[in-house]
C-alpha cells in the first residue's frame, strides 16, 4: 500500500501550487515578449503593421559595420559611465562617513535631504537644471557673475565643453545619496569599539578611513559600481530632457538612436537588435567588474 506524503511533502506542493500563477505571469508579461524581441531582430518589421521578413544577421551585421553613430553613441555612454561612476562613488562614500559621524538628529536630517533627488521624476530634475544652466538667466551664470566670475559663464548644455559634464553633475546630485545610503549601511556593521580604540591608539580621521571605513565597505562598492555603471550604459530620461542629444550628436546615446530607428525611421527590427546588442554590452560589463571586484575582494 502506498504511504500517504508527509507533511514536509505536502508543504513543498501547495509552495509549487502557490509558484503557478507568478510563473504564468513572468511568462506573459517578461519572457513572452523578449522572446518575440529577438525573434524580431531578425526581420525587416517596420512596427507599423504585422507584416515582416526573416532577414537573417542583416541587422547585426549592419551595427557593427554600417552604424558608426551606433558605437560614437557607446562611447558617450562609457565616458559618461566611468567618469558619472567615479564622481558618484567617491562623493556618496565621504558623505556617509561624514553623515555617520553626526549626531542621530542630524543624521535623519541629511539621509532624508540627500536621498530626496533619488525619488523625484527626471521629468522635474530636469526641468530645474535647464532652467539652472540656462545662458542668460540660469542661477549657475548668475551666481558667477555676481561674483566677478563673468568669464567662466556658458551655455552649458549647448557647448561641447560642458555638455556631457553638465549631465554628470546633475547625475551625481541625484544619485549620490542613494550611494550614501548604501555606504552608510554598511557603515552601520562597523563595530563602534574598534573606531573607539583605534583613535585611543592615535588613529586620526583619515586612517579610520583607509583602513576601516573603506576596506570594510567594500560591499556597497560592488554594489554601487554595478548598478552605476549599468544604469549609465542604459542611460536615455536626462539626457533626452537635459540636452536632446546636442550640440549636434556630441551626448546622444545608444537608448536615443534606438528611440529614433524605431520611431522616427520605423525600422523596428533593426532598433531591436541594437537593444539586444546593448543587453548584451550591460550584462557583460557587469560581469566583468563581478568577476574583478570578487577578485580583488580574494585578494
């Protein structure tokens, strides 16, 4: 006679049962239409009817030897990258050993006023920097002029110089408190003691930082290099609302040419495979830097 299934057994099929109806829903809603997006990539479809043809590698082949606006537009995302991720970094990471070391009044006081630019719209980020950068009226000219600084005044996000620049600052304004949170965090599981005896040992500031608050942080590090750089990769909302891609293709991205193949050219199929060529580019480089943050973490 068979035994009836344990509890242990039962428990394990009603948590399987429970699985069905998100499984259902990852299926429709995320794998569903990625598989149809690379299927796709391999057509002529335009987007505007049902209508299209198996074109094989015509698409991909194009991008890496027809598209040279493709990897100038990677190029502005990976100086954007390292540069918006070093920026971020450094200044999230000294902010929290400064917001750690106040009083907790003024600790809720500076973690609440840094992370407030994490969770307002880019819509609304960037209406305020253009309306700060603007030439003639903008607070950022203003304040230099008021201060005899007349000759270090520009169009900042319509000059060469400055654009890209222009973008990261408004980059780091906004997420460098989400970097100071994550910092700060892993700040929280320093033990108190050992700060405490090391400055009884003569231990100033900056050598609890090189070697406690830096070392033992290296977590959030890893985490805040990945996202950083992903996300600038991935990049499209500031710089299409803060500079249009201008002056001229000088901060146009490859999320922008994506947007115009797509809409403007209606060539669907071939703005496809641009997006998986870019998955592809953000999923590798986030494994390399996990492959040599893990490394050094070893080491």
């Amino acid at each position: 006679m068979r035994r009836p299934p344990s509890f242990e057994v039962k428990r394990k099929i009603l948590g399987y049962v429970f699985l069905i109806p998100v499984a259902i829903m990852l299926g429709v809603f995320m794998f569903a239409p990625i598989v149809e997006s690379v299927v796709k990539s391999f057509t002529n479809w335009s987007g505007m009817t049902g209508e299209y043809r198996f074109i094989g590698w015509d698409n991909y082949v194009r991008i890496f030897t027809d598209m040279p606006e493709y990897w100038r537009a990677m190029s502005v995302n990976a100086r954007y990258a390292v540069i918006a991720t070093t920026i971020q970094t450094t200044v999230g990471f000294f902010l929290s050993v400064l917001v750690i070391n106040l009083t907790a009044r003024w600790q809720t006081f500076f973690k609440v006023s840094l992370y407030l630019p994490v969770i307002i719209p880019a819509a609304a980020i960037s209406v305020m920097w253009r309306y700060i950068y603007t030439p003639d009226y903008g607070l950022l000219n203003q304040l230099l002029r008021a201060v005899g600084l007349d000759s270090l005044t520009h169009a900042w996000t319509a000059e060469q110089a400055t654009a890209l620049g222009s973008v990261i600052f408004t980059n780091t304004w906004r997420y460098a408190g989400f970097t100071m949170v994550l910092y700060y965090v892993s700040m929280l599981d320093i033990p108190k003691e050992m700060l405490e005896a090391s400055y009884i040992d003569g231990a100033g500031r900056w050598a609890q930082i090189r070697y406690f608050y830096f070392p033992l942080t290296r977590g959030a590090t890893e985490i805040n290099f990945i996202l950083s750089i992903t996300g600038c990769l991935r990049a499209f909302d500031i710089f299409y609302l803060l500079t249009a891609g201008g002056p001229g293709t000088h901060t146009k991205v490859v999320s922008m040419w994506i947007m115009e193949t797509a809409f403007q050219s209606f060539k669907f199929g071939r703005a496809l495979a641009m997006s998986i060529v870019l998955f592809l580019i953000v999923v590798m480089t986030m494994l390399v830097f996990r492959r040599i943050l893990a490394q050094r973490e070893e080491s």
